[in-house]
C-alpha cells in the first residue's frame, strides 16, 4: 500500500465525522476553530502536493471545503439555515 492510498484513506475518515456538524442547523462550532482548522488543513495539503502525492490532497481538499461550510454556516449560534 502507497503512502498515498494510507494518507487518503485517514482523511477519508473525517468526512462522516464532520458531516453531522454541517448538515445539522442547530450546530455550533466557533469561528476560531473551524479557521484554524482550514488553516492547518492548507499546510497540510501543500505539503502533500510538495510530496508528488495525488489522492491525499484531493481528499484533504474536501475536507477543507467541508470545514469553511462549518465556518460559513455553523460559526453563529442560531446561524442560517
């Protein structure tokens, strides 16, 4: 197994995990965390597309986009739906 499929398949991990926060309209999360975590995500892929990886920072990437969604709409308590 590639580094690469070992890496995609971790971050695959976090997508179902994050989706009950995004799709939940009486959700939480502050600011701060979900932009540290778009933060530490960015990092994160350029240095796996640094690595000549393909897969891992596609995945990532979606990941990323899942928590700017949290930030967008679940960063203010009673935020839109």
């Amino acid at each position: 197994m590639s580094w690469d499929v070992l890496l995609t398949l971790g971050t695959l991990i976090f997508i179902p995990g994050l989706m009950p926060t995004l799709l939940n309209k009486e959700a939480y999360v502050p600011r701060t965390t979900s932009a540290v975590s778009v933060i530490g995500l960015t990092a994160i892929i350029v240095g796996l597309i640094g690595s000549g990886l393909v897969l891992s920072p596609i995945v990532s990437s979606m990941t990323a986009v899942i928590w700017v969604l949290i930030f967008v709409y679940r960063g203010k308590r009673g935020g839109p739906a």
